[in-house]
C-alpha cells in the first residue's frame, strides 16, 4: 500500500536539495579537511587556529564575548579554549570585570600562531584556487550576510 503525501510537504529528494544545515554543514565539513591538512605541521585544528586569530585580533574580556564573535556554543568554545590553555599557547587573566577572564596569546601561543598562518594562507590559496577568488570573496560576503540575518532571529 503507498502512502500519498500531502502536496505541500516535500519529498525526501527535495529536502536534500533545497536544506541550508545540510549543504552548510557538508561544505564546511570538506573545508574543514582541506584547512586542517594545511596546518597539520603547526599541530593546529583549523578550529584552533581560528580561535588563536580571533583572540589575536580582539583580545576578548570573556569566554562569552569570544563565543559571540565566533558563532560557537560557549561549552565547546570553552573545552578548544582550555585545549589552548594546557598546551601553553593562550593565557588568561582576571579583567576586573566580576569573574571574566581575559584571554591573550602567550609567547609560543604566538609563535604557533605565526607557524600556522603559513598554513592557513597555504589552505586559502588552495580553496580560491578551487572555487575562484572573485567568487569567494561574493560568497563569503553573503554569508557574513545570511549569518547576521540568521542570528537576529535566535
């Protein structure tokens, strides 16, 4: 007996083609390969070196203020953080804002950080190599974009 399906629900095939998490999720999954390859002699993650960059261009006051400008969940942000931490590469210290810490790159936290971004630039040549400058450069614009509409609505 086959079931008939309500004209306005889509169809498994439809879902596949048209769903924003799931074609996100594959690209960033492949990205994440390629980067990770590129930066496997730093000893990083690309999720590391991301972290390091993003506390290198804005020291953060808090492990929230840092998950904000990353788009991570505060508990995963906090485990790669403290990954950084016992490896010796990020420091923190007491802002005098109630209980934040701030947190800053410490002397091999910036030497890493110089040795991955070889890496990092090598990964980014490689993927506009792939996809084209110009249009990454669109792309990612967008994407600044569709991200800010996205958290307005969270």
């Amino acid at each position: 007996m086959s079931r008939r399906q309500n004209p306005t629900t889509p169809s498994p095939e439809a879902v596949g083609l048209q769903c924003a998490a799931l074609h996100s999720r594959v690209l960033s999954r492949l990205v994440t390969r390629l980067y990770n390859q590129q930066l496997s002699d730093s000893g990083l993650r690309i999720t590391q070196f991301s972290v390091l960059n993003a506390i290198k261009a804005r020291p953060p006051e808090s492990i929230f203020q840092l998950a904000e400008l990353l788009g991570m969940e505060r508990t995963s942000l906090q485990r790669t953080v403290d990954k950084l931490i016992e490896k010796g590469l990020v420091e923190s210290e007491p802002t005098g804002n109630k209980r934040a810490l701030g947190l800053s790159l410490s002397a091999e936290g910036e030497a890493c950080y110089q040795q991955a971004l070889a890496g990092w630039q090598a990964a980014q040549q490689q993927f506009e190599s792939l996809v084209g400058k110009d249009s990454w450069q669109q792309i990612s614009s967008e994407l600044r974009r569709f991200s800010h509409q996205v958290k307005q609505e969270l």
